[in-house]
C-alpha cells in the first residue's frame, strides 16, 4: 500500500535561467521552456502515483491546477523552511526527473522505513520522503546523499535507499538528453524534437545532435 492521497509532493523550480549547463545547445528562453516541460512530466508522474503535486518556485510562477509556494532562498533554506512547518508525511521530487513514471514514484512512496530516499548521481540526491519532516534537515549540493542519510541518523530515523533508473537519472548535461529522447514518452521529448534534437552514434557511443529543422528518431 502506497502513501495516502493526502500526501504532498514538494517540487522544487527555478523558473528563470535554469538549466545553464544546457547553454551550449539551448538559449536561455529554451531553456526555461525545456524546464517546464520537465516539470510538467515530472507534476503528471506524482499525480499518478497519488500524491499531490506543490511546487516550490524560487520566483512568481503559475501552473494550471497546481498550487505553488514561493519562498526567495536557497534550495536548502527554502526546504527547510517548508519542513518545519509539516506534520505529515512529505515527499520531495527533484523537477528535472522527466524519465520518472507513477510506478517507479510508488515504489518510495510505500517505504516501511522514516525516510525513502534516491540517490543522483555523482552523490546527489533526487527524491526524499519523509514520514516525519519536522525530524529532517535538508543540506543539498555536495555530496548530498551522503549529508542525508548522516542527517537520518542524527535524528534516529530509519532509511531504504530507493534504486531506481528512473528516479536517479536527473536532467543536467547535455549528454542527459539521450536518455530523454529514449526513455520519457511526455513533454520532454516532444520539446527536444520540436527544436531538432537527435539520437546519432558516433564512434560506437550514443549521443544527441540539434539539426536546423526538426529530425525524426
């Protein structure tokens, strides 16, 4: 049994001048658009594994059907802001997790642990959940998976650390987009191919080029 319909899932954006490790292949406007589409799979995947979609925007921002929050800080201040304020179970996804589905968002969800927890890559972490948010400290950037479960072990809580293609590919370089153009089925990928993008193979590995008119895969 997953989590209850009640359970809000906090969705952390920067709706301008997101995404600069994309400059190279997309200008800050497309970015900003590639941005939303990703959070617009990102919202449909927690609605479908029944929790409530909340985004947190760093600035004024409006999305049909949604409620948003927004709290002027860093990512760590603004959460921890956030969790204080909570007194039931919390679910945070990452608003670049684009390959995420409803299923693989369940399987955190029915965590018998306090804390449900993905890793990204490079030591990051992409989703927590938590039973208890008064009892956790965010403290991203770095080597944040490791800060995390350092974190959950101050406090006493129990983890299950989550292993999920899915949940930790997040989308940051532009090698990331392979896996979009491949694996997601939504906004992402519609966005990707409406501006010319890709797949080639070149030297027997797979990567992504942007034609001047729009390619089919």
């Amino acid at each position: 049994m997953y989590a209850r319909m009640s359970t809000d899932a906090i969705i952390p954006f920067k709706p301008v001048n997101p995404k600069t490790r994309l400059s190279s292949v997309l200008g800050r406007e497309e970015r900003e658009e590639f941005a939303r589409a990703m959070l617009e799979d990102v919202v449909e995947a927690v609605r479908g594994s029944g929790a409530i979609p909340v985004i947190l925007s760093t600035q004024p921002f409006s999305h049909q059907g949604v409620a948003v929050e927004v709290i002027a800080a860093g990512l760590n201040d603004s959460l921890n802001q956030v969790f204080k304020k909570r007194d039931a179970p919390l679910f945070l996804v990452m608003a670049d997790l684009c390959l995420a589905t409803p299923e693989a968002l369940r399987r955190v969800l029915s965590t018998t642990a306090d804390i449900g927890i993905v890793p990204g890559r490079g030591g990051g972490t992409n989703i927590l959940y938590l039973k208890d948010p008064r009892r956790f400290r965010a403290d991203f950037y770095g080597a944040s998976f490791v800060k995390h479960l350092q974190v959950a072990s101050e406090f006493g809580a129990t983890h299950e650390v989550v292993d999920s293609f899915r949940l930790h590919t997040d989308i940051d370089e532009v090698e990331d987009l392979v896996e979009v153009l491949i694996h997601n089925t939504g906004k992402s990928r519609e966005f990707l191919l409406s501006r010319g993008f890709s797949l080639v193979t070149e030297h027997g590995r797979v990567s992504v080029k942007r034609y001047p008119h729009k390619q089919a895969l």
